[in-house]
C-alpha cells in the first residue's frame, strides 16, 4: 500500500502542529530527539483520542491513505504517505508489563518541546519517566532495554546538569 502523496517526517509535525493536534512522538524516534545514538525506520505517534477524526481526515485529505476507516473503532491506525508509514495510536490509557497506567493526557503534561532551530520546527516527546514506562508495553526484548538504558543514563546527565 502506497499513497500517491509522499510526507516526510517533518512535514507530519508541522502539519500536527498547524492543525493543533495533540499528539507525542513515541518509541525510537523519541529517543533520538533525545539524542540516543540509535536508528528506526519507525513513524510512531499517540495521538490524543479527541483529535482521532480531525487527524485522520486532515491526513487523507493531504493525500495520505489510511488503513482504516476515518470513524474506526480501533485505536491504531497505520497511515502511508508515499513511502513512508506512519503508526498513529488513539489509546485513551494503556497499561504496561509491569502494570503501569500510562494516560496520554498525564504523557502530554508531562512532555517536553524540542525545538529544531535549523528546521524551525518544534517536537512534543514524553519525559523520560514517561518514555521509560511505555518501552515497557510489549514484551520483553533486547532493543527495549538498550533503550530504557540509555533513557536512564540521559536522566543522571539531565538531573546533574539542573542540580
């Protein structure tokens, strides 16, 4: 599945941020906006659910193609924009491994906006207790704990420059 119109990474931000979409950038790419020396092909997003309809129709009417319905139930929704896919996830809450409940409107409070000054674009991204949490939501696996690793390094780093 390919859709005729191809967005890039930085145009999906500017075109959440334009249309006041709340959104998170989660997973890898988190992590590098964070400056982790790590590579993804990864797109993922948590998305306010409130926003879910605006999002989807606003992504369809750029030229994107959606693997579900607009309306959907389903709180993921994969989006293909040429060829780049973009994983959007709706989830109001979700609960971790360990049990944790993860709400996206605790996330969002508690994110932080990077800003790009060579892009003039800004990234919202969960702090990193937050991210750490969600690295946690599948099972177990190898990449996760070089990633929750490196999220904890970055939080001794961060926590010795603000004291």
């Amino acid at each position: 599945m390919e859709a005729e119109k191809e967005l890039s990474f930085l145009e999906m931000i500017q075109l959440f941020n334009s249309q006041d979409i709340h959104y998170l950038i989660i997973g890898r790419r988190a992590l590098i906006l964070y400056g982790a020396p790590v590579m993804t092909a990864d797109y993922d997003f948590w998305i306010y659910n409130a926003d879910k309809v605006k999002t989807l129709t606003f992504l369809q009417n750029s030229g994107c193609e959606l693997s579900k319905d607009i309306h959907t139930k389903s709180p993921i929704v994969f989006v293909f924009c040429g060829t780049k896919k973009y994983d959007l996830f709706f989830h109001k809450s979700i609960t971790n491994s360990e049990g944790q409940i993860i709400t996206f409107d605790e996330c969002f409070t508690n994110s932080y906006i990077i800003e790009s000054k060579k892009d003039s674009i800004h990234f919202r991204v969960p702090s990193i207790d937050d991210l750490i949490k969600l690295k946690k939501i599948r099972s177990y696996n190898a990449k996760d704990a070089q990633d929750i690793e490196f999220l904890l390094q970055a939080k001794k780093i961060l926590n010795k420059k603000n004291t």
